[in-house]
C-alpha cells in the first residue's frame, strides 16, 4: 500500500497569474516520512492544458527522512541563442488550469495524486483599423479604374489603433474570381507593427483580356502570426469594359495642395476619398480628366484631386513623402468584458457581461461554448447601433469551458473573444472535464 510520504507541489507563479508568454515551471518536493526506503519514485502531470500535460518528474531512491525535489518547465520549449527557453504559448488565452501530479513507485507504494492550481493571463491583442485603394498604375490607362488587361496596385494601408505592439504581422491577399484574375504579389509580413504605426501594403493583381464579369472579388487580410489577431475584408472591384479618357502631360507640372485637400481614389465626386493633406505640399501633377487632376503622392501611387483646390506652381521643391492622413475606416468590431476577476466557478452558469463597438454598426452578438449558440442579440433597429451591451449567464459543463463571443459588423467584418472558464465541485475540488469539451481544449491556445 502506499507509504507515507509528504508531497508539496507549487508553480514558479505561485497564487499569482502566468502572463501568456512568460515563463512557467513546477516544482515537487517529496519527503519520505516512512521507515522504509522508496523505489523509482516518479510522476507524472495530468491536465486538461495540453501544454501542462505528460511532463515526468524523476525522484529515484528515496530513504526514510530523505527529501527530493525536481522542477520541470510548462509551456513550449525552443533554442534561442544556444540556450533552451521554455514559455506559456504568446497566444495562450485568459484560462484557469489544475494540474494533477500523479506519482508511482516500484512496489506499489506511492503516495495518492496532488494537485495545484495555474491562472494565465492573456496578452492583450492588437486591433487593426485599414483603408483600400486601387490604382492602374502599373500597366494601364492611369483613369484610377480597372478595365481587362490592365494590372493595378491594390493599396491595403493597414493602422495599429490599440495600444500595443503586434509581433510578426502577415498582409495576404485571395483571389475568388477564378482564372480570370491573376496574383502577382499577394502575401508581405514584417517583424512588427508599432502601437499607433501604419503600414502600406502594395498587393498586385492583373485582369486578364478575357475577364467578362463586371467585378473582381478578392479577400483580404492582416494577421498577427503569434496572437492570432486579424483583419479581413471581402473587396468587389468594378471591371469596366470602356477605358476613361486621361489627358496625360506631356511637361512636367507641379501643384500646390492645401491642408484638408480631399484625395479621391478616381477622377470623380463620389470617387472614395483615400487621404486627406495634413499639411500644404507641392506634388506633381502628371494627368488630368475633366476636373479633376491626378498628382503624385509618393512613389508613384497616384491619387486625384478636384481641379479648384490644385494651384499651379512653377517652382519650389516637389514633396517625395508629402504628410498625408490615410483614410483608415474599415475595422471590425471591440468586444470589452467587465466584471470577469475569475476564470473559475463552482456553479452550473458564469456570468459574462461587457460591450461590443463598432465605428460603424454593431449587427449581432453571440456566445457559444462547447460548439453550441447559447446566447444571442441582434441590434437590429436599436437606438445605439454603434454598441451592444450584454449580460448573459452561460451553463458550464464540470471541468474545463471553452466559451467563445462573437460580434460581428457583417458577415466579412467579425471579431472573436475567447477564454477558458474552469467549474470546480461544491467544496472546491477540481471535477474530470465533460469529453465533449475536448475538441476545444485541443490545442490551448482559443483558437479552433
């Protein structure tokens, strides 16, 4: 039978949470308080955490009195200058785990399992705001439209509005046209994108001659690689059969802009504005239709302006980096959760409340947990339709809660909050987890 031995297990945390990305570890000390030696003395961790489970702790021979501790690393283990650094996944989410330490011995004298408690903190994710711009200017009729034949530059200008630094971000781009629509440069990453920093990705695509559809439909996207953050949109792009008629300058002309000129994507009122002028510069101006003048914003990317607003200037020093303000509007909704100060319930329902906003609209909001809609509210009609307050109380299942909350601007603009919620028995101790949870629990991070 077992003999008697003091187990004591704690975390490098203590009652403290784990931010997600930071270091973790378990240390087990045994003592044996028997009058017999011990032999292979080990354990094992069991936990519904992937990234906590399997992890052996190797005691050997253990006399009377003797006492042995080992300490093993939790998380992911990689090699970073030579040496081996173990942490909690950057992506891991707001979760309340138990790890059960389950020890054997030789002869069949092993102390009963112990168990310890670990909160992670996720780290907070970043929130992209992002604007759109075509322009025909790599091989076309430089009208700011599209026509078959020609291949553009699709200017996705992506912005960090939250407070914190991304890790690696990744800009992809999707053709859904079919072979009409051929990808040039579709996918760009960068190590990091700054609080408050914009980026300028210049994706390219080319409209084959046989293309007769009236729109192109591409999808975009920018991703934090590590948090899983994103952005998406689904872009249709007009293909027009006629070309417009642009009277290019055959000298070269420069304009002066004022502060707060408006920048169209294509000759046109009711063209998208994509810039604002911050400040007054001198530009280029290498095309004209109408009344409307096309000018160079840097680099070759084209925009138009009215032709009232555009003074000629003969002479000053053309602005290469003119200060513009990039029309960022497109972002999908904020989810903000108040009143959650733990991850852990011995009831059959949590309470989950906050708010969702949206610049623009606010369409529904949803929350699932173990795959199944367990609450829903439209805003349809309400008087607040850029937010959508909620107070819902979840049923949670024994053992570990996948819940997941949805808000969603439309079908293409959605974002997705997930936490990890554990449902302890009534006298506190910890109860097996419902199996069908574990299509959720697979991977640890919150994201299916």
């Amino acid at each position: 039978g077992p003999s008697k031995v003091r187990v004591v297990a704690t975390t490098s945390s203590g009652d403290k949470p784990t931010r997600a990305g930071g270091p973790l570890s378990l240390r087990v000390e045994v003592t044996n308080q028997g009058d017999q030696p011990l032999y292979q003395l080990r354990a094992t961790t069991r936990s519904d955490n992937p990234w906590f489970e399997g992890r052996e702790l190797m005691f050997g021979r253990l006399d009377p009195g003797q006492t042995r501790s080992w300490t093993t690393t939790l998380g992911h283990c990689v090699t970073e200058n030579d040496e081996r650094v173990c942490r909690v996944p950057r992506n891991m989410m707001d979760r309340a785990d138990a790890i059960r330490i389950e020890l054997e011995e030789a002869h069949g004298h092993a102390p009963g399992p112990v168990e310890v408690r670990a909160t992670i903190e996720a780290l907070p994710d970043p929130r992209f705001a992002y604007g759109l711009q075509v322009a025909d200017n790599i091989r076309g009729n430089g009208d700011g439209r599209v026509q078959p034949g020609e291949e553009v530059t699709l200017y996705f200008t992506v912005k960090n509005v939250s407070d914190v630094d991304t890790f690696e971000v990744q800009a992809n781009l999707q053709n859904k046209s079919g072979a009409g629509v051929l990808l040039h440069d579709g996918r760009f990453r960068r190590d990091t994108l700054r609080a408050g920093e914009e980026w300028v990705v210049p994706f390219s695509f080319e409209v084959l001659p046989g293309f007769n559809d009236e729109e192109a439909t591409l999808l975009l996207e920018v991703r934090d690689t590590q948090l899983g953050a994103m952005a998406g949109h689904k872009l249709k792009v007009p293909i027009l059969g006629e070309s417009g008629r642009v009277t290019n300058l055959s000298e070269k002309r420069t304009v002066r802009l004022g502060a707060g000129t408006k920048i169209r994507e294509w000759p046109g009122e009711r063209a998208p504005v994509i810039a604002t002028m911050d400040e007054a510069a001198l530009l280029l101006h290498t095309a004209s239709k109408g009344a409307f003048a096309r000018v160079d914003l840097g680099d070759g990317r084209p925009g138009w302006v009215a032709s009232a607003p555009a003074s000629p200037a003969a002479k000053g020093q053309v602005a290469k980096e003119p200060v513009l303000d990039w029309v960022t509007g497109h972002a999908p909704p904020e989810i903000k959760l108040v009143g959650l100060d733990s991850y852990v319930t011995r009831d059959d329902v949590f309470r989950v409340q906050g708010k969702a906003i949206d610049d623009q609209r606010i369409r529904d909001l949803y929350i699932s947990t173990s795959r199944h809609k367990v609450y829903y509210e439209s805003n349809e009609g309400s008087t607040t339709p850029t937010e959508l307050s909620f107070d819902a109380e979840i049923p949670v299942h024994p053992g570990m809660n996948a819940i997941m909350v949805v808000a969603r601007e439309h079908n293409n603009s959605v974002t997705r909050h997930f936490f990890m919620v554990r449902r302890d028995a009534e006298d506190g101790s910890l109860m097996e987890t419902t199996k069908f949870e574990g299509a959720l629990l697979g991977n640890g991070n919150g994201h299916p």
